[in-house]
C-alpha cells in the first residue's frame, strides 16, 4: 500500500512529468479558460496566456515549459498559426495590393528600427550590435490575435492582407538581420555566407511554390482510398516546408506560411478539408502554443530591481509606439478608416514567437543580458493583451459597419435568404455539382442547400424513394463536416421536369443547379426530358453545369456574356455568384463582353482580380475560343427567350462549346425572369376569367 501511496505522490512531484497528466491538464485550461472568460467578455487568447504564467515554471510551476511535449505542441502551433494565415489569405486581394503590403511591410520594419536604436544605444547603453538586434526585434511581430480576425469573418478585409503581407515581409527581413548579425559578431560575415543564404531562399522557394502544387494536385486528385489522407498531406506539407527552411538557417514560420500560400487555391474556403484544418487548429494546436507563450513569463522579475522594469517597460512603450506609427502611416497613404488602422495596429503589436527566438539567439551568443531577456518577456505579455484588446475592438466595429451596409439589391433577397436546389438524376454519380453548391451557397444563408430526387410516379416510388435517399446520405455527412446544412427533398410526379419546376417554387429556390446532359454534342435529355423544358419552364436562376475534374484545378474562371446581360433580373445574382466562386478558388476571372456590362460590372462590389476584355463580335461568338485557355472554367451567361438580351444564337451555343472544348468544366447561366412578370401572370390567372 505505501509503494501504491508513492507511485501516485510521484505522479503529482512539481513539476508533472507525466505526459497523459499534462495534456490532460492543458485540456482542461483550454476548456476552461476560454468558458470562463468568455463571460466577463475578455478575449480568450489573454486568458490563454495568463494561464501559461500560472502553471508555467515562474507561476504554480505545474508544468516545465521545456517539457518536450509542451515544446512540440508549442511549436506545431505556431507554425499552424503561419499555415492558416497564407492558407486565408485572399490571394486576389494580396496581388492586386501587392504594392500597399510592400509599403506597410517597410514602414512596420523601418520605422520601429530607426526609433528603437537609439532608445537602445543611448538610453539604455547597449553596443552597436545590441542596440541593432534589439531595434529589429521591434519591427518583427507575430500575429498572434489573427484568430480573432478569423473567427469575426474579416479574414480577407484589405486591411487584414495587406497587414498578411507586411508581416512575412518584415519578419522575413529581420530574420536575415538576425543571421547577419549573429555572423559578424562571430567573424564569419562573408560574401561566402551571403550567398548560401541567397541560394537557400531561390532553392525553397522553387520547391514550394513550383513542386508542391503540382504534387498537391495529383494528390488530391486521386487521394479517394481515405477521406483523411488529404489532411495528413497537407500537414506533411507544412512540417516538411519548415524543416526545410530551417536546413538554410531561416526560421520555420517562414516555411510554414509559404506552405499555406502554395496551398491556397486548392483548398478553397468552404471546403471540407480547410474545416478540418481549422478545427484542429484552433482546438488544439494554437491554444496550447499561446499557453506555452505565457510560461515563458516571470513577474518576479520586476521585483529584482529598477533595471528590469525600467528596460521592460521602454521595450515596451517603444514596441508598441512604433507600431502604431507604422499604422498610422499606412492608414494616411491609403486612406484607411480608423477602425482598419487599429485592426492593422492590433494585428502587427503583438510580439511573441519571433520576437522571443531573436531575442533568446543573441541572449544564447552573448549580446544580450538578462535584462533584455526579462524585459522581453514582459514586453510579449503586455503586447499581446494590446493587440488582442485592439484587434477586438477594431475587429468588431468593422463588422458592425459590414453589417448595417445595405446589400445589393436582389429580388430573392426581399422575400426568403438564399435557397440552392440541386435536382439528382442518378444519386450514384452526383459529380462535382454539389461541391459547387456548397462553394456558391451565401455563408450568411441558414437555408440549406437542397438535393432534389424526383422519382415516376408507380408501384415502384417507395422504394425508389428510400433509395434515393439512402444514396445520398454520404453525401449530407460530408456537407455537414464543412458545416453546412444539407437537406434531401424526394417528389413523386409523373413528369421529372414538372417534378423540377414545381419543387423549385414551392422550397422558393433562388439557384438551381442541374447537371449537364449526358449525350456529348446534343442538348438531349435529362431524366428522360429535354432540357430546353425545363429551361423554359424554369422562373429562377438556374444553373447548368458540366463539371468534369475538380474545380480547384481550374486556373481562371472566363464569363461570356452577351449584351444587355446587366439589364436581366438575376444579373447581380450571378456577378456575385462568380466572384464568391473565385473568391473560394482564388483565381482571376476574365469578363468577356459589352463594355455597358462591364461599367456595371465595375460599379458593384466585385473581386480584386476581375478583368475586363470588350467581345461583341455575336455573329461569331466561338471567335472568344483564341481567349479561353486549357485551365479555364467556362461561364456562359445566357437568357430566357424574349428577354432583353436574348440573341437568337445563344440557342445553340452551348452544344458549341461543349464540341470545341469537350474536357473544360462549362456552366451555363440562365438568369431568372422578371418578378414583375410572374405576378402580373398570377394577377391575370387570379382576376381574368
């Protein structure tokens, strides 16, 4: 019985030791924590924090932060942190304002350097060298409350990317600084060096941004045998690429972030597997690396003397000062609101990762004292509950402004939010038309996006309905892992087309997405009827795809639209739909069509990387083939027959395109008719005899 008493008091010796009792106790912060504060509305990544500083080896000393477990959750969750913000980051958005990134990213790195030099050489006393190390230690910055921004869905404002931008930018350069530094305090600064580091960076940067999507894609392409593997690779992916960049003396956010921009446009947003990556992150990996943030703190050093305190809170006050010029700054070259300036300065305040490996480097080589040590540490605890309290603060009214902006305006919208119907012929082969729904469907949308099985109307209907029904139960289990809502509507009728048309009114549908005729070059059939009656029988938004490989395959998504489209009912339903598609799938769309089209085009809300191209030639419309290129998504916006921009010859376009381009993924576009119309119809059978 003593031996039994000893093994379970050895069990709980300060500090633990036991690897299931400390996940088990970092679980339980996790859990905790964020409940807890979350009620008096303290954001939970402070909460996190402060709980690394009471258990950490400075506080309780539960558990020791060099614990190996503890230093490979830590470590995976700062590179997951990096991953996620290049794997969201709007690409369109960051190429176009590629130049406002450049300029944020040199005012983030000069000014805080240039202010905190001298601070650091003459107030404080340190070397050359010293003072250097420590002024690029303020410019550097880790996006630690970018879970925040995250999570409140402004991801991808301008100010969040062009924020992105500037901080690979900058923790890029400082990072060089610091090898350089750290060589010329040891003599080995040479041209030698110099040009390893070159060839390091040209040799990674091929691998990542050349090998690696084109691997990614033949895996995802042919990965079926597992629903998980592709999580499994992309996590390959990003550990692979940090080691990499480790090998050549960089260090592995850099790697990490690279993963997530290489990988960016296949996985698109509202996929299955960007779910997964960001459940397991914010679950797991990023909480307990910001809690091993907060046991990195001491708070008795500020009782060890003036000298600590003094040093950290001048860290500080220049940390964060210099910072908040460079948002300023930013925010008066760009015209930036003052909400967008705080959400700049809040994510680029906070100092952690990077901050500490510089510091903890030159500390380790004998150019720092403990005093920069301590003082660091404090700095990371007081910069990050700034920048969590501002990213917050300016996250939430950013919001509130995006919400009380009036929405574009859209019939559909004054009666129901938006109502996708996907109609099934053969629930064996559903192809890729859900998958487009689930990347079209409006996020803000409680509606769910509904598979329609529409079975004869004999002795047979029961159980062609059950299964029906039982085919297509995967794939509500797998719309449900994206977390959206997916419902199955099955119909008895004797006609499939009359089946269609009337589900579609009663669920008030606003798209309908049907599948492209089977028979390659006829506008034949579709559950045994023609698809020109279900075209001219349809009042709504409808949607017929062709879709043979995966859309994340497609480079550019190309719209042909004939002139006038911009005077059709569903004009702004479809704009918007084409750039929530390239948006998700992170490619250009290149707009062929009417420069009316375009000025309206232009005038509506639309994405970073649209491009205009004049096209009226209509009397030879396949003249458009010398423009479209081998990775396109064809878009063909065509109308109902007597509508305003109807041509005679968008009747058989599509069986055109599909004979000159058989193997491209094609949608064609019928947008709904006039409502005026359709209740004048119902007035007339109502009130005329």
């Amino acid at each position: 019985m003593e031996v039994f008493f000893s093994d379970i008091q050895q069990e709980f010796t300060l500090p633990f030791t036991n690897p299931v009792l400390i996940f088990a106790l970092l679980l339980s912060i996790v859990l905790l924590a964020i409940a807890l504060l979350k009620r008096f509305g303290v954001p939970s990544i402070i909460g996190l924090i402060v709980a690394g500083v009471i258990i950490g080896p400075h506080g309780l000393n539960w558990i020791d932060n060099t614990h190996a477990g503890v230093e490979m959750f830590s470590a995976i969750g700062l590179l997951y942190i990096m991953f996620i913000v290049g794997l969201e980051l709007d690409l369109g958005e960051f190429l176009q304002h590629g130049n406002r990134s450049l300029t944020f990213g040199f005012y983030t790195f000069i000014i805080p350097l240039l202010a905190g030099y001298p601070v650091c050489h003459y107030l404080l006393g340190y070397s050359p060298d010293a003072s250097f190390l420590i002024a690029s230690m303020f410019s550097t910055h880790t996006l630690v409350a970018y879970p925040i921004v995250s999570r409140m869905g402004i991801a991808r404002n301008q100010a969040v990317a062009v924020t992105v931008g500037g901080t690979i930018l900058t923790d890029t350069a400082v990072l060089i600084i610091l090898a350089i530094v750290l060589s010329r305090s040891n003599g080995q600064l040479d041209a030698g060096f110099l040009i390893r580091l070159l060839l390091s960076l040209i040799l990674f940067s091929l691998v990542i941004f050349l090998l690696v999507p084109r691997i990614a894609k033949w895996f995802f392409k042919r990965a079926t045998f597992e629903k998980y593997s592709t999580f499994t690779f992309v996590l390959l992916v990003v550990f692979s690429a940090g080691f990499m960049v480790k090998l050549g003396g960089i260090e592995p956010i850099i790697g990490a972030f690279a993963a997530g921009l290489s990988l960016n446009r296949l996985i698109p947003h509202s996929s299955v597997l960007m779910n997964r990556i960001e459940f397991f992150g914010n679950a797991l990996f990023i909480p307990i690396f910001l809690i091993s943030v907060g046991m990195f703190v001491d708070i008795s050093v500020v009782l060890t003397g003036t000298r600590t305190l003094a040093v950290a809170l001048t860290l500080t006050l220049v940390a964060l000062t210099g910072k908040w010029l460079a948002a300023w700054a930013t925010q008066q070259t760009f015209r930036y609101t003052g909400a967008q300036r705080n959400l700049i300065f809040g994510l680029s305040s906070s100092h952690a990762a990077a901050t500490l490996a510089i510091i903890l480097v030159g500390y380790r080589a004998g150019l720092l004292d403990e005093y920069i040590l301590n003082g660091t540490i404090i700095l990371i605890l007081l910069t990050c509950i700034a920048a969590s309290i501002f990213t917050q603060k300016a996250a939430r009214k950013i919001v509130i402004s995006e919400g009380n902006r009036p929405p574009a305006p859209s019939p559909a919208d004054e009666f129901a939010q938006e109502k996708i119907l996907v109609p099934i012929a053969n629930p064996t082969n559903i192809g890729q038309h859900v998958e487009l729904a689930l990347l079209l469907k409006d996020k803000k949308s409680v509606n769910p996006v509904s598979l329609l099985g529409v079975v004869p109307n004999n002795r047979e209907a029961e159980t062609n309905i059950l299964s029906f029904r039982k085919h297509l139960q995967a794939f509500v289990s797998r719309a449900a892992e994206a977390e959206v809502n997916v419902d199955i509507i099955t119909t008895i009728d004797h006609s499939p087309v009359d089946g269609i048309v009337r589900t579609a009114r009663e669920t008030m549908s606003d798209i309908v997405i049907l599948g492209w005729p089977g028979k390659a070059g006829l506008w034949d059939k579709l559950l045994g009827e023609k698809v020109d009656l279900i075209i001219k029988s349809m009042d709504k938004n409808l949607f017929v795809c062709h879709v043979e490989q995966n859309l994340v395959l497609n480079k550019r998504i190309t719209v042909i639209s004939p002139p006038l489209a911009e005077r059709e009912d569903g004009f702004t339903l479809w704009v918007n739909k084409i750039t929530k598609l390239s948006s998700e799938l992170s490619i250009p769309v290149l707009h062929l069509g009417h420069p009316d089209t375009r000025t309206t085009i232009s005038g509506q809300k639309k994405p970073a990387n649209f491009t205009f191209q004049p096209f009226t030639d209509w009397n030879n419309p396949l003249s458009v083939s010398s423009l479209i290129r081998k990775d396109d998504l064809i878009i063909l916006i065509s109308a109902h027959t007597g509508y305003i921009s109807h041509l005679p010859v968008l009747e058989n376009l599509p069986s055109r395109l599909e004979n000159r381009f058989p193997h491209h993924n094609r949608i064609v576009v019928y947008p709904r008719q006039h409502l005026a119309d359709q209740l004048l119809e119902n007035e007339n059978h109502i009130f005329i005899p």
